[in-house]
C-alpha cells in the first residue's frame, strides 16, 4: 500500500504506533515481557533493592528478586510493516503509581500479568483499567513450582468481567509474549468493533 505526499508522488506507508502498557504486581515479569519481545535493546529503569526496601515492599513469593523497576520499561515490537507497538512497563509498587497517569496517556490497551503465588497483587492493575476504561487481558506468567489454576478459577478470584480475556503465559520466550500482544490487540478491536454497533445510524 502506498500513499501520496503533497507532490502527488506516492511513497511507502506509515505504520500505524500503538502504545501498550504492560502492568501488574511486583516481581511478575513485566521487565521480562518487554525484555523478550523487544526488536531493539530494552529501555529499563531497574534499581537494586537495598535495605531501606525493608518493610515496605512486599519479597513474600519473589524472595530471589534483587532488582526492581523505578520508572519503566520501553520496548517496541513490529507486526509487519503497518504496525508497531511501542510497550511501556509500569512500576509494580504502589509508591511508584504516581508514574501511572503520565504512562497511560494515549494508551491503546494494557497486559496485567498475574502470578498464582500473588494473585490480589494484579487488582490495584486491574481496579486502574477498569476505572479509566482502558481495554486489558490478563496473562497468568507460569512460574516454576506455582500452583497451577485454570483460568476461570483465576477469572473468578481477580472477578473480571466475562469479556475480559484470560491466557497462561511465559514472559522469557518471545513466541508466548508475542501472543499475549496479539491476543490483546484482537481484544481491542473486538471491542471497538462492538462500539460501532452499538452506537444509533445517523441519518
């Protein structure tokens, strides 16, 4: 496909940005998401984690975590060559939120992921989405030695709406992490699609 420029000459296409964020509790793998999908050197604002996180964040089912991200993680990912999505983690501490609102301008739609060992850690995620109406999936990452649920029973514990998808995931190969973008986008558009059929014919 190609377009016109202002001289009437035709030249390739531009590719459509989308913004993703990707979101959910500490210690899930939000970093190792974007770091496994990303088709350029990943963006990363990790600090180490030093005594003074003593009491304040939560290492309970995460205890070999050292590391933790500040600001966020940037990646991109290209779908062909109309489209590219531009993925932005966010902090996973609730005293990084106020990052939140600048992140999520422009958003298209979110990833939370959920881990089975902290799984009321994905609702302050989940409850942000959902009062902001930004369309989002859920992928449960599959940790090692985690008890393994089917997803309605995590359907039903996060109490998402039955639209909401619901995907097991592994945020360390590109392949699952590739899926979870695309079953995200295949959400949004379902949903846009249903806006325009709800809405009255003008005539």
């Amino acid at each position: 496909m190609d377009y016109e420029n202002s001289d009437g000459e035709a030249g390739p296409v531009l590719p459509t940005a989308i913004k993703v964020l990707v979101a959910g509790g500490f210690g899930v793998g939000k970093t190792t998401l974007v770091g496994s999908v990303s088709e350029t050197q990943p963006l990363r604002t990790e600090e180490v984690l030093t005594e003074r996180g003593v009491g304040v964040d939560d290492l309970s089912g995460v205890e070999g975590k050292h590391t933790t991200t500040v600001a966020m993680d940037f990646g991109r990912i290209s779908f062909g060559e109309d489209l590219v999505l531009y993925l932005f983690g966010t902090p996973g501490q609730d005293r990084f939120w106020f990052v939140w609102d600048e992140l999520a301008l422009g958003a298209l739609g979110a990833v939370v992921l959920a881990d089975t060992r902290r799984l009321a850690d994905s609702f302050p995620s989940i409850d942000y989405f959902e009062r902001n109406r930004v369309p989002f999936i859920v992928a449960v990452n599959c940790f090692e030695g985690a008890r393994q649920y089917s997803l309605d029973d995590v359907q039903l514990a996060l109490n998402l709406d039955p639209e909401v998808p619901v995907m097991l995931c592994d945020a360390r190969d590109r392949e699952s992490s590739k899926e979870v973008l695309i079953a995200l986008l295949q959400h949004v558009m379902r949903g846009r699609g249903t806006r325009r059929e709800s809405q009255p014919a003008r005539s």
